[in-house]
C-alpha cells in the first residue's frame, strides 16, 4: 500500500492548496477514490456496530407528534454470516408517517452513501471545487443517478471527499428511485458524517435531516437522526487488491459481541 500513498500524497502535492485540478486530474481522483471507497467498503463488511435509529413527526409547531425508534446490533452469526439484532424497539406512535421498504433501503445504504468502482459508473459525477470541512480540506462534488432501475434506491447530492485519504467525509442529499404513480412518498433531505474511526477508514457515524415532505394530503415536519456507534472489528480474512498491488490485512482476533 506504500506506492497507493506516495501516489496520492504526490497528487496533492501537485495541485497545491489552491491550485484547481485539470480534468485529467479530475478524472484520477474520482477513480482514486472510488478505489478507496471500494476497499473501505470490503473493509466495512468486518465490523460489527450499534445503529440507532430516532424519525420524529412533528406538528405545524414543531412538537414532536409522533416517534420512531429502534436500536440494532449489527453483527456475525455464529456461522459468520452478517445480520441485524435488534436490542429494543418501542411501539411506534408515528400518525401520519410510516416506514417503508424503501425508507428501509435508504437506511441500510444511501445514508450512509459509499461510491465504489462498481457503482461509480452508475452516476453523474461533476467536480465543483474546493472546500475546507471542519479543518479538513475537500475536494467537492456533484452525485447524481444517469438512470433509476424499479427495485434500486440511489443518492443524489453532493459528496465531500477528503484530499489526502480520498474517502468521503460527508455527503449532503437525499434518496430517489422509481415509485409507482399510486405511491406518495417523500424522502427527506438528509447529511451523513464520517469520521476515522481505525486510523485509516472514515466510517458513517451520524445522519441528521430536518425537512418538511410535501405529500399529497398536506406538508409533515419530520426529523430524523441515525446513530452509528463502537464499531469493532469482527475479522480480517479479506485480501485487498488495489492498483495492481495485493496485501492482506494483519489478522487479529475476533473482538467480543456488544
């Protein structure tokens, strides 16, 4: 992995603090991090985590009405295979919402949004420029499906890509797919944070969102955070190849279940 950083440190070098890339540039720090992207998501696929999930529904003057809320355990059966304990879930007292399968998908996978290889191709991807987050300087931009299949849920907005570890670190949007025409669902606008939780990955630890969804019988204030905490490493029998270069994780010990 030495070569993937001297080639990445030089890039950054190469551009300078305020030097815009050229759309060749461009095009090589969207493979790049999209390549990062692919090995974090491998990597991801290792780690057992605690999610938690609060929707608020709110009235006209922003009380709470209604609440949603289930906390998981997202962890390895005995055989290995990954799956979803749930620790405790009270009774739902939403009025006028309700969580669908699609509301479902976006959980497990737009909010926590992840541009590989594989799915990269799969959108529009516009270079908007340069931006410092929280200290850490960024490389912005544009994400938005070139088509929708029935069945498929995707992430249109924007994402801010660190420019040193080239991984993202914040996306800002919301989730589209196709719906029936007899559908009226509204999916909320929604910011999901990253932070570097093993010295080299940045993990999905917070959504939040605070919209209004237009539905057909009227305008309904919600709010929604979603949680992920004490992320622990499971394995690390995954091989990683990357630029043509194959390494093998150090293997630990399993951690213990939460």
């Amino acid at each position: 992995m030495k070569m993937l950083v001297i080639a990445l440190s030089g890039l950054v070098t190469l551009l300078g603090a305020d030097k815009e890339p050229s759309e060749s540039q461009i095009n090589e720090i969207i493979s790049k991090f999209a390549a990062k992207e692919s090995e974090f998501a491998r990597a991801r696929e290792n780690y057992t985590y605690r999610q938690t999930v609060r929707v608020l529904e709110l009235d006209d003057s922003g009380n709470t009405r209604g609440r949603h809320e289930i906390l998981s355990d997202i962890i390895f059966s005995p055989d290995g295979k990954r799956t979803e304990k749930v620790v405790r879930a009270p009774v739902s007292t939403l009025k006028n919402l309700q969580l669908t399968q699609e509301d479902e998908q976006d959980l497990r996978s737009v909010q926590p949004f992840v541009l590989t290889s594989a799915d990269v191709d799969k959108y529009h991807v516009r270079y908007l420029g340069k931006e410092t987050l929280d200290e850490i300087p960024c490389f912005v931009f544009a994400v938005k499906p070139k088509k929708m299949e029935q069945g498929q849920r995707y992430f249109s907005g924007l994402i801010y890509v660190d420019d040193r570890d080239l991984q993202i670190v914040k996306s800002y949007g919301r989730a589209t797919g196709l719906l029936k025409k007899s559908q009226d669902q509204q999916f909320p606008k929604f910011e999901t944070y990253r932070e570097q939780i093993d010295g080299k990955y940045w993990f999905p630890t917070y959504t939040t969102a605070n919209d209004v969804l237009m539905f057909q019988s009227g305008p309904q204030p919600i709010r929604m955070t979603v949680r992920y905490e004490d992320y622990k490493q499971f394995k690390s029998e995954v091989k990683i190849k990357f630029e043509d270069q194959e390494a093998k994780p150090e293997t630990k010990p399993p951690s213990k279940k939460p």
